[in-house]
C-alpha cells in the first residue's frame, strides 16, 4: 500500500477522483509527447521512462509545497504563524515583537524575535482540510510551507526557497500596495517560474484600498490579476468577505477567528460591487483562459466549476494570480486563502523540472524530471545550517524516494555518502522520519555539501541547475578584538557555506581580513551573530563600496614573453583583442574568454592556463584596484617554443598582454546603484525629495497617498552612507527606507579622479 510505504510523507487522504487524476495524466502525457517531437531534443539518447503510478498520482494531488514572500513588514510571518495555528501546528498565536516576548513561531533566532524581523527562511508542514471551490467537497492536503525574510539584504533565502517551491503566497499590504521588494520577489518568482495566488492583507487598517493594490499588480508586476473575494466592512469594521466563485459570505467568528462561518446570504451593502467585481474576474479570465473567453463571446455565464477549473488553469500557466483578502493580525480570512493554495496552485506533478546529464556534453538538452517514486533519486540540498548534531542540510526530493541509512552519490565529487539522520522541520523543532518522497522538503544531519548541490542514488549522472546568486555589493575589514581565537576563522568559514552572498577575503596588500555582502544590514547581522555563538568580539572599519572596473572600447594586442636565465627560459606569444561585453540576461554573466586559435600555433594544453591568466588579470584593475568586469578576450594567434613554453609562460603572456592593452580600451570606474524607496508623511515630500537630489539620486516615481507619500530614486551607493539618520532627521523620525541592488554604472569624472589618486598612494612607490 502506498499509504504504508509513504507513511512519513503522507498524511491520511480521504477522497480520490480518478477522473481528475486521469486528466492530469494526459495533460503530463500530452505535454512530454510534445518535448519528445521538439526537433532539437533528436540529439538526446532513449532514456527509460518512469510513469506516475496511481498512488504517485494520489500521493501527490494532496500535496502542496509553498512559499510566503512580500517587502518588508507586509505581515508574511504572522500570516505564516495563523496558518500553523488554524492548520493545529501551533497551540497558541504569538506575535512578532509580541509583548509576551515569545515571538512568532518561524522566528527562531534569537536576533529575529530582537529585531522583529526574519532573517533566515524557516520550513515548516502542516495538513489542512480544504473546502473545494468547484465541488464544496472537503479534502485533506499536506502542505510544506517556507517562511521567507522581506529584507532586500537577505535575498538569497528568498532565492533559495523559490528555487524548490511549487507556489507561492504574494503577500501585499493594503495600504503601500506594491513596493520595491515586491518587485523584487516577483522577479525571483519569474525567474523559477512559480505561480502564485496575491493575498492582500492588513485590510483592518487605516486607508486600506485593496482595488488600488490590485491595479498595481497589473501595472507594475505586469501580470493579470483579479479579485476572488470582496470585503464584508472596511478597516476596523472588516467582519468576513465574500467569495466572488462559491458565491458566499465568510466570518471568522469564536476566540481567534477559529469558527468559519459561511453563508449563502450576501448582504445588500456589498451585493451590487460583489456582482461587478464577480464580472471583472471572469473578463481578466477571459483574456487567459481559451474556455472563459469563447463563453464570454457566446454571453454564457461560467458556473462555479468552470470559473474554478479556469482560475487553477491560468494560475498553474503563470498567466494570473488571484487575489484573496484579509488581516492576518485580525484572524479574519485565512482559511479561505489556506482553501485557495490547496485549489489553485500547482501539485508537484505539475511543475516542470529538468536536470543536466553530466556524462553528456554541455549543449545536451536537458532530462525532465517525473516525482515517481520507483524512479532514480535526484534531490537538490537547497540550504545549510549548523544545527546542535553537526551541518543541517535542507532538501528537495524531485524523484525517486530515499531512507535513512541509504547510500546516497554527492553530483559534484562523486562521493558516496551514508544518510546518518532524516528530519522534518518545523522551524527549529525536528521530527524523526525513516523515509521520503518525490515531492517532498526534509532534512538530514551530517552531510557535507555546498548549498545548490545534487545527491543521487548513483545510477545516474543527474546535476540540477543551482540558484542564481547576487553579487555583494559592501564590504567591510574585519578584526577580532583581542587575539584572534581558531573560533574567528571557523564562524566566517560556516557563514560562508550557509550564505553564498556573504563573502570573505584577506587583501593582499593591507592583510586585513574583508568580509563582503548585500548590504550594511546584512554584514551586521554576521558580526554580531559572531559575538552571540561563537564568543568573538570584532571590530569593523569603515564600509567600503564594491566598485568594479570596465573598459569602453576594443583594443588588439601582440604580445611576446619571454625570460631566459640560464637554461630553459621562458616563452610564449599571444595575438588577439580584448573588446567590452554586454552581461547575459539569463547567466548574469559578463566576462568570457574565446579561443579561435587555428592551425595549433598555441598547443591545445596551453589553452587552459591562458584562460587562467585572464581571469587572474581581471582580478585587479590599474584604475582603483577593484575587479574588472564586461570583458571579453578573444585568442585569435600565437606562438610557442618546443623547450621554453610552458603554462606559466602563456599565463604570464596573457596577463602581460591585457595589463599593456588595458590603457588603449579607455577604463572606467563603476559604482553601484541602488534602487531606493523612501515612505514618510506627505508633509515631508519636499525634504525627502531634497535629501535624494543632494545625494545626486535621479527620482523615478513618486506617489502620493492621503497621509503618506511614497518615493523611488536610484541612488550610488556610495552617497547612501549615513542616510537612515539624516531621513530620521528630516521626518521627525517617522520616515523609512529600502534599499535594493539595481545596477553598477560609471562613477562622475571628478570621482573617478578621486578613487584613481586615492589607489596609486596605496601602491608601494616601484608600481606608481
């Protein structure tokens, strides 16, 4: 029996509709027919293929693995923390900065609960009974929820969670509506390709117009979104909603919104805007949704089923996003939200995941991945974290199913590696398990890997794409108060496992110790976490800009090394040019080395090690001594000796040959830019709006609501330090700001001048 095999993975099912599980067969079927024709995938070699059976089918229609994402402080948290409550997770609610000091459940740290913020993405299950929009039917789902951090400077968890998610939750509030880190996580949803269902909250508040929030998310996250509930009473007189595809009335009654209450009478105050905004979900269905739009023509009128069958179509085919209503603060409409993951976002079947065959070549079209649990496992380890028993690695099973005490093949090294201790999590709690499945989040203890590395069972060479991570753009010299303790380098070298945008590195001329990150926050949060597990005070300097170097125009080089000094010498020859690149779109990547050496006047041997010696010379620019980034090099020529040429000779030639050409390719200094968002009362603007002209900042939309104003600017970095208390300043403390990467661009003249003048007084006086 499935239910018996699976036991730690399921949860006790009720129903199964074999026709709807048919259905979802052939569309899978269907959809892996059509890869199979696609002319470009003739190359690959037959694989054997491994269908779902019924109990994969079954096993997995009742399972959901989601994510609650939004800015800063839009409430993801505590929603997260109502779900564990009405799901029976949690006993009891606690607040986030609660005055009982408790804390929310998914704020486990000790820094979180401090802050009131969340730091580190926390998993977590739970099982729901879900009342079914088309059928009215109740079913039970088992639900794998991520609780992710709002601020930009821990992005990478949010990374990392939509990496191995299904669906997400968008939390919006409903009276800032879409900010600068929504757009932000609508990108990374973009990125993974995650449907997502909008829940609007903080409805209880002041000035909340969840219609202004919903036009936003057609404007400025560019996907059609409409409302499936509208709200029985605004602000503090917010009593339930009305579910526009049941067609019901919803209250949250009893202590705690426990007791749902639905009914079919609607009440006359919201009828006639519950019918409009009814017409308005099925007409942006109408333009996603094939089914919806002939009937719209035909002046039919979809019943509930069709209207629900079409949302789950068009949310699965991240062509739209409905959009749920409530305060989670206020216990009112979270289970109906709960009822709307469960229906309208995706079952792990259904999402499309591919993998690289390593033993192929690089431009092999990708494997598709089937979640059956008789196929050979690949698994993604997503997360790293130093738990009590040794390294807490978190995983995503995408096929096949593993057990405790089973040997398991690591992608990268090829080691094989025995299982000591399965878990699953929730928060920092574990609970045992023997056995997981396809489409299953756990955790197991004493692994070493890499955060993004594939394990397998070894009967296949299967490496799953890793997440794409940021670059750092602050750092900062580190130095432990005191003597340096074995405990300093042993809690940078587990942060740096843990955190891929957290960086370390020892300058080679001042020999102070650099660590490097997304932000001022971030970097703090490090250091202090330093002093608080490992018992090392440290000391920091002053943060520094990650300026990069770039050049602007094409230049050719010849370039000739040579060295003899008694017997072999050394000599190597190099033709070719250097030309500026624009980054990939996809990779993110801007620098490249191309080889277009003909005839073998290079030795193919040699070529690696000029390759090397590329990468080496853009480590350190003349300018400013910062990496040199947008650069291409292309080999086209050279020369080698029989007895002198060796891989250092070509090395050493390369470098040589891009530090001589560099000055012709007029360099240039890059900063970064931040894209800043700045909310304060409207009777600020001016000083706000002053503050970030006279930081050079160029304002790119401004938006004024009743009492407060919202600004956007793109900022250098370098002008953003000391900001936070001049804003306080200038808003009698009741502004804020959020910062976020956009990009690096050219540093003014008279900066440039500076950073120039500033580096050569640094260079010991033979370099100058």
């Amino acid at each position: 029996m499935a239910t018996q095999m699976f036991q730690t993975c399921l949860r006790t099912r009720p129903r199964f509709s074999a026709a709807l599980v048919g259905k979802s067969w052939a569309t899978r079927r269907h959809a892996a027919t059509a890869a199979a024709t696609n002319p470009g995938e003739s190359d690959a070699p037959e694989r054997p293929s491994y269908p779902l059976s019924d109990q994969d089918l079954l096993r997995l229609r009742f399972q959901r693995n989601i994510g609650v994402s939004a800015h800063i402080d839009s409430g993801k948290t505590t929603l997260t923390e109502r779900i564990l409550y009405y799901t029976g997770r949690i006993r009891e609610i606690h607040e986030v900065r609660g005055r009982d000091n408790v804390g929310a459940k998914m704020d486990s740290m000790e820094l979180e609960r401090e802050k009131g913020i969340t730091i580190q993405s926390a998993a977590t299950y739970c099982d729901w009974v879900a009342t079914m929009p088309a059928t009215g039917e109740q079913e039970k789902y088992a639900i794998n929820i991520i609780d992710t951090p709002g601020h930009v400077d821990f992005t990478i968890e949010v990374e990392r969670a939509l990496r191995v998610l299904d669906g997400a939750i968008l939390v919006l509030c409903a009276v800032s509506g879409v900010q600068s880190q929504t757009t932000t996580v609508d990108r990374q949803m973009r990125r993974y390709n995650v449907p997502r269902v909008s829940f609007i909250n903080k409805m209880d508040r002041p000035g909340a117009n969840p219609w202004r929030v919903i036009e936003q998310i057609r404007t400025k996250l560019r996907i059609p979104a409409a409302a499936v509930q509208v709200p029985i009473g605004v602000e503090d007189e917010l009593k339930g909603v009305v579910d526009l595809v049941r067609w019901k009335a919803i209250y949250n009654e009893g202590e705690k919104g426990n007791t749902v209450v639905v009914s079919d009478e609607i009440p006359d105050s919201v009828l006639d805007f519950a019918k409009q905004k009814r017409r308005e979900l099925i007409e942006q269905l109408a333009d996603v949704d094939e089914e919806i739009g002939e009937m719209v023509i035909m002046d039919e009128e979809p019943n509930t089923q069709q209207l629900a069958e079409a949302i789950r179509r068009a949310t699965v085919g991240l062509k739209f996003s409905p959009v749920f209503l409530g305060s989670a603060v206020k216990n009112t409409a979270v289970q109906p939200l709960l009822d709307g993951v469960c229906a309208y976002l995706p079952t792990p079947s259904e999402s499309q995941v591919v993998a690289h065959d390593t033993s192929l070549p690089a431009d092999t079209p990708m494997v598709p991945l089937v979640p059956a649990a008789k196929a050979p496992l690949v698994a993604l380890a997503f997360k790293l974290e130093e738990g009590r028993f040794g390294q807490l690695t978190y995983m995503r099973v995408y096929q096949g199913s593993f057990r405790k005490g089973q040997f398991i093949w690591h992608a990268r090294s090829g080691k094989k590696v025995k299982v000591p201790r399965l878990v699953r999590m929730h928060s920092n709690e574990m609970e045992d398990i023997d056995e997981i499945g396809p489409g299953e989040i756990c955790a197991m203890f004493g692994v070493e890997c890499s955060s993004g590395d594939t394990f397998t069972d070894g009967s296949t060479s299967y490496s799953m794409m890793s997440m794409f991570v940021p670059e750092p753009v602050i750092s900062l010299s580190l130095t432990p108060k005191g003597q340096e303790t074995p405990n300093f380098s042993r809690a940078l070298n587990r942060f740096q496992k843990e955190d891929p945008t957290f960086r370390v590195h020892v300058d080679s001329e001042s020999k102070e110790t650099i660590i490097s990150g997304m932000g001022e926050l971030h970097l703090e949060i490090y250091v202090e976490r330093m002093r608080r597990e490992y018992n090392v005070d440290c000391v920091t300097g002053k943060p520094r800009v990650a300026f990069r170097e770039t050049i602007t125009q094409r230049a050719n080089f010849f370039y000739t090394h040579k060295k003899q000094t008694g017997g072999a010498g050394q000599y190597a020859r190099v033709i070719g040019f250097v030309e500026p690149m624009q980054a990939d779109p996809t990779t993110g990547k801007d620098i490249e080395f191309v080889n277009q050496v003909m005839g073998g006047n290079i030795p193919t041997n040699y070529i690696p090690a000029c390759e090397k010696g590329f990468y080496e010379a853009l480590e350190k620019g003349t300018l400013s001594g910062n990496p040199i980034c947008g650069s291409r090099l292309v080999l086209q020529d050279g020369l080698a000796h029989s007895v002198d040429s060796s891989e250092l000779a070509f090395r050493l030639a390369v470098i040589g040959a891009f530090r001589e050409t560099y000055k012709k390719m007029s360099p240039i200094i890059l900063e970064p830019v931040m894209n800043v968002e700045v909310v304060a009362p409207a009777e600020f603007q001016s000083a706000v709006i002053g503050g970030l002209n006279a930081r050079r900042g160029t304002i790119t939309d401004s938006e004024v609501r009743e009492e407060e104003f919202t600004c956007r600017a793109d900022v250098a970095l370098n002008d953003m330090f000391g900001y936070s208390s001049h804003l306080r300043g200038v808003t009698q403390g009741k502004g804020e700001f959020s910062m976020e990467y956009k990009t690096h661009s050219p540093v003014m003249p008279q900066v440039q001048k500076e950073l120039e003048e500033a580096y050569r007084k640094t260079l010991p006086q033979s370099k100058k």
